[in-house]
C-alpha cells in the first residue's frame, strides 16, 4: 500500500496541472469577453490577436465533421490523461518525465473544458509571416506541445546507450 509520503511526492505535479488548467482557462475567458469572432487584433507584425473555435483537433483535423469528433477528442483526452496520471505516479521521484506528462495533461483538461463548454477548442494566438499564417492556438496547445517535447527528450536522454561494436578479430 502507497504510504503518505508517496502521494506528497505527486503534489507538485498535481499543483502544475491545476496552474496549466488555470491559466489557460483564463486567458481563455481574456479572449472570449474581448475578442469578437473573426476579428483580429494586430500586437506586432509577426504576431495578432484573434478568436476562433476549432471543433476538430491540432491543424483543425475532422473540424469539418457533424460534431462526434467532440465526444471522440474529449474520450481520447480523458484515457491519455489517465494513462498519463499512471506514468506519474511511476516516475513520481523524478523530474523531467512527470514535468512534461503535467503540462500535456493541463493543457489536455483545458481543451477538454473548451469542448464541453464551447463545443470547440478556443484559439486566439495567431503568428504569421506576411499572409501566411499558422494555425490558431491557446495556451494549452503550447503546454501540450512543451510537454510532448519535453517527454521526446527524456526518453532521448534516458535511453541506454548501445556498446560499440567491437574489433572483428584479425
């Protein structure tokens, strides 16, 4: 059985999921009250302001569908966040894996509350050069992104290194 101990050890992980979840709903609700839809808000000339709804997922993928792909992203969001919390709970002591499993599951539940609220993903973060823009997105997109980052390279860091290959004999 987990001792008391154990679950201290989740704290901090639990606490950087919430602040994900949080800021990210935040500036969420920034962007709905002050942005209209469709609108644009120039910031810099790389850089602008805008509100949009994505009902699909990263690269608007299935947006185009009659709406099952809501119920679909959010089922999907809701097991990779558990088998997340899981890959948490194994690697509690450490650092950097349970950082970016944290910031993918913050950035998950804040788009998961998007589809349940909204019925779409809101975006408002928009970076271009000249008039070719990238694809809308919002912070828990970014967190998503760090974290999966962040997991690639300690898987990368971690890995065993394989022994060099010896001398053929002569």
């Amino acid at each position: 059985m987990p001792e008391r101990n154990d679950f201290l050890t989740m704290a901090p992980w639990l606490a950087l999921i919430a602040v994900v979840t949080a800021l990210d709903q935040v500036t969420k609700g920034l962007a709905l009250a002050h942005l209209a839809p469709g609108g644009r808000i120039e910031i810099t000339g790389f850089f602008d302001l805008v509100l949009a709804f994505n009902p699909g997922a990263a690269f608007s993928f299935l947006a185009g569908q009659p709406g099952w792909q809501r119920w679909f992203f959010t089922a999907l969001a809701a097991a990779v966040c558990a088998w997340l919390l899981a890959m948490t709970w194994q690697q509690r002591h450490e650092r950097l894996a349970p950082v970016a499993f944290s910031l993918i599951i913050g950035g998950a539940i804040g788009n998961v509350i998007d589809r349940l609220d909204q019925g779409a993903v809101v975006d408002f973060l928009s970076f271009h050069v000249g008039v070719h823009y990238w694809p809308a997105f919002n912070l828990a997109d970014s967190a998503i992104t760090l974290g999966v980052g962040l997991m690639l390279f300690a898987q990368f860091r971690d890995r065993p290194r394989a022994a060099p290959n010896p001398e053929p004999p002569s």
